[in-house]
C-alpha cells in the first residue's frame, strides 16, 4: 500500500497502472473489494496490470495530503496511469463499478495508451 503521490508515480512508471486510494470505513470501497476486484475475472486481467492501494482509513495529515494531490475529497477511487506514470484523469472511476463494466473500463484504458 503506498502513501505519498511520489511513491504512485514511480510506481506507476512502464506498466498498466491503477491507483486505488482506499478506507475501512468506506462502503463502497469494501463494495467494491468484495464483489468487482473479487470476481475471477477482473482479478485475472487485474493480474496483468500494476495495482497500487492507498489506505487512507487513519485519515492522517499524510492521507489528506494524498488525496488533495490527486484532487479527491475521499475514497473510493480508482485512478489509472499511462506508462509515463502520469495520471489519466479521463479514465477516472470515482462510485462503484459492477465486475463487467471495470472489466470493459480497464481493457478499453489497456487498449488506447
């Protein structure tokens, strides 16, 4: 898990990348563990992409600076990075997807770099 904008970036560098700023207080982003990341088929094309999760339960100064550097007020959020590590702010999900739409987000992201 990743806590500082820097850390994603030089992470994200040279692969499929997706950020996903997360909290245990959060809903729907435990939604989103449980029934779009979990399904066998997002995990399996998961596996070919870089994932990056940002806990941001303690809601800290370090969390807040994180989120206010992407531009979020909160989780969830799933932010996808071209192979330049650069954020592509247009591809952002920001609610709960179901597993079949992610899955058509992330290959539709894989297929126009």
């Amino acid at each position: 898990r990743s806590s500082s904008r820097q850390v994603v970036h030089q992470s994200a560098v040279k692969s499929s990348s997706t950020g996903c700023p997360r909290a245990d207080w959060c809903t729907t982003c435990r939604e989103l563990e449980r029934d779009t990341f979990a399904d066998a088929t997002v995990a399996s094309e998961l596996s070919t992409w870089r994932v990056l999760r940002a806990d941001v339960t303690a809601a800290g100064e370090a969390d807040r600076q994180l989120l206010a550097s992407f531009g979020l007020f909160g989780p969830p959020a799933v932010l996808m990075f071209g192979a330049d590590g650069q954020e592509r702010k247009a591809e952002r999900i920001l609610n709960f997807v179901p597993p079949e739409a992610f899955l058509n987000h992330l290959k539709s992201v894989k297929a126009n770099p």
